[in-house]
C-alpha cells in the first residue's frame, strides 16, 4: 500500500497499470483505491510467484551464489523468497557463468544460500555478458577500481556526451550546487536513464563529486555513471547497495533530488517518459523515485526528430528545428502528475538546452532561455500551450555552453 503511483497510469481510476485490452480481461495483478484519513493511496495485490527465474555470478556445488562478478547486487534474494515461501514453494532457477567447489566460497560473499536454489544453469560466456556493451570488465565488477583521472573521464566523454546533452547536464548540475549551498551538506541526487546519467560524468569533470554524490537506483552511490544501454553500472563508485534498499531511499524522501528523463510533457506539468503510440521503452524505477524525492529536474532536449544547432561565443543558434514537439496539451500516458506535485511541494524544472520552465500552481512557467534564444521564434511556436511569463525572463548561464569546464568548483570551495 502506498502513494506511488496515484493519478497516474498505475492508479484504476486511469489505465490501472493495463496496457492493452487484452491485458484487462486477463488480470493477476490488480491496484485499488484506498482513502486513508482523506488521503488516497493504492494497493497492489499481486499472485503469488511459483517459478523465478535469476542470475548470478558463480554457485558453489551446493547452490550457493554469490554475484561477485555482476555490476549490480539485484534483488535476486527477495524474488528467490518470494517463490519459497509457503503455501505453494515453487521452483527457483538460477543462471550462472561458474561452478566452484563446496566450501570454498566465503559466507560473506554468498548472496543467496544453496537451500533456496531448486536448479543451476552454466551460462556459456556469450550469454552472461555484464551488460548489452560488456562481456567482462574488472572495473564493473569492482575487482578493480581506477581512480577517476582526466584520461578515464575522456575515454567516456567521447562515447556518451553529445553538445546538447552537456548543456543540459551542467544547467542540471548547477542546480544541484545551489542546493548544496542552501543544504550546506552533501547533495544526494539520483539520476536516471538518458541525459541524466550524464550528470555524474560532468560533475567528476568539475571535480565536485564529493559533495554532489549519484544514488542509481540499481545500487551505485558515487562513481562515474555509465549511459545508454549500459545504464545501471557506474566505475568507481564508494558503496554498493541491493536494489530494494536504494528504493527506500527514494520513498523514504532521503534523496535530496532526481533527474529523470522525459519524452512528452503537457501544460499541467505531467509527464509521460516511457511510451508512445506503438514504442514501449518501459518505467523503470521511475514512478516510485518522481513520487517520493523533494526536487525533480527533468531532463530532455526541447524538440526532437532531426534537432540541429550550433553554438558560437556561447550563444546557441537553431539550424534545424525538431520535426516532434514534446510540451504538448495532454501526454500519451501520465508516469508523473503535476498535480500531485504541487498537492505535496515537490520542487519540479524542466531542463533542456534552450530553455528551463518550472512548475507552479498555475501551470508551467518559463524561467531561462539560452543566450541567443529567441522567445517568440525559438520556444512558444513549438509548444502545444503558452508557458507562463512572470516579467523578464533569465537567461541561462553563459558557462554552460562554453567548450571549457564551468569552474564551478572555485565555488564549492568558499561554500
């Protein structure tokens, strides 16, 4: 039972967590409404599982495994019990890349006992792969851990960080050092896929990892966080957790803030980042963190579909505009509601390279727009809805979109 998830496509009152008609009439898993004191909150009920099937690194001739190997320490253990207990026990597969002898494997590195293990499978190693880009890497399994140098950082800028996402990444960036100043304690921010794993990269660019510190939510604190179909690993992180212990962390409000992802956003302030008509790239753990973290700042380029421009003494110019809007009038599917965020003070921006807009009671408001952005040309004819104008409108800070870095960490240290 929990807030999570009200007033959006989990809620019954909407879609209820279905996706197509079929799904309806074949329903196991089922949410209700419960008022609770004039408080609405969901309940979930789920059957409970009979087979699971899971993965680790290595078992021991008993069936215990450990996940030594794998970037991540997963929630292996919880859906293991979940399928032993009482009163049906089913059967628990488990996939794994070794075989290692009885009694050779410390108790310490053991992360599901042998007695909760029904089958092992050995995976051969084209199968087992870290993740989609890694067959095996000592630095994802934290066998190894490099220091974050300028070379490292680099090698990953050069793959991942693209001009508009750099710029968005260090507005999002330079929020977080206002946060540390009002906070004057370490910034906890979690960053989710796309353009906000990015902002991990750009902070060990500006050297002030040690007090704006990335949670992932598969269990990475600190560290440079990887992106892309990669997502979810980070190199050289400072402490690892499971995933349902980082979850809390969320729900719990204990992250200061969160940078999500967005596809669609529409004039009430909801968004809509995993699904469009016939694509389905799936929610992730983002209800759970948009619904429980004080401060969201949403990430994502303004228009997409063929996007160009070009920057000059720290101006931008459109060369092309994105053949797809995405400030809309009504998202497909409502993954986080703008009204539940002012119903309970959630802090909420929408970043993207030319313009940053905030949420407010009275609907999206537009704060900056870059250097060289016209208003009238460049941002309200590719809205669905006119923002709100509240007398002059900032401009976005000339050291986001120079080539050098911003030098903000001069900053951190008079803070």
């Amino acid at each position: 039972m929990t807030k999570i998830g009200v007033d959006t496509f989990l809620d019954p009152r909407k879609e209820g967590a279905v996706l197509n008609e079929h799904a309806k009439k074949n329903l196991s898993c089922r949410v209700s409404v419960l008022d609770i004191e004039g408080i609405d909150y969901l309940l979930y009920q789920a059957p409970k599982p009979e087979i699971a099937l899971i993965r680790a690194s290595i078992s021991d001739e008993n069936g215990n495994l450990s996940l030594q190997d794998e970037g991540v320490r997963g929630t292996v253990l919880s859906i293991a019990q979940a399928v032993k207990a009482r009163p049906r026990q089913g059967a628990v597969v488990a996939q794994v890349r070794w075989i290692t002898k009885a009694g050779t494997m410390n108790p310490r590195d053991v992360d599901v006992p042998g007695p909760l293990i029904s089958n092992v499978v050995i995976a051969p190693k084209e199968y087992h792969w870290q993740s989609a880009t890694i067959e095996y890497d000592p630095r994802i399994s934290y066998k190894v851990m490099p220091p974050v140098t300028e070379s490292l950082l680099n090698d990953i800028a050069k793959t991942t960080l693209k001009v508009d996402e750099k710029i968005i990444s260090r507005r999002i960036l330079l929020e977080l050092l206002r946060l540390f100043q009002d906070k004057r304690d370490t910034v906890l921010v979690n960053l989710g896929i796309g353009i906000p794993a990015l902002i991990s990269l750009v902070a060990a660019q500006e050297g002030v990892t040690e007090v704006i510190v990335p949670v992932l939510e598969s269990g990475p604190w600190g560290g440079v966080a990887l992106s892309g179909d990669d997502f979810g690993l980070a190199v050289s992180p400072f402490a690892l957790s499971s995933i349902p212990d980082v979850f809390s962390n969320f729900e719990g409000g204990i992250i200061d803030a969160a940078s999500l992802g967005f596809l669609q956003v529409d004039k009430k302030g909801s968004v809509n980042p995993f699904m469009l008509p016939g694509r389905i790239f799936g929610p992730g753990g983002f209800p759970v963190i948009a619904g429980g973290v004080p401060r969201i700042y949403f990430a994502g380029t303004f228009t997409t579909g063929g996007t160009e421009f070009s920057i000059s003494r720290n101006k931008v110019k459109i060369v092309r505009e994105g053949k797809i809007s995405k400030f809309i009038e009504s998202v497909f599917t409502v993954a986080f509601s703008g009204q539940q965020a002012i119903k309970y003070g959630q802090e909420i921006l929408y970043i993207t390279e030319r313009a940053v807009f905030r949420l407010t009671k009275d609907g999206i408001a537009l704060e900056e727009v870059a250097p060289g952005i016209d208003i009238d040309k460049d941002i309200i004819p590719y809205m669905s809805f006119e923002p709100i104008l509240r007398g002059s409108v900032g401009e976005m800070d000339y050291r986001i979109f120079s080539e050098s870095i911003m030098g903000i960490r001069d900053e951190i240290a008079q803070i």
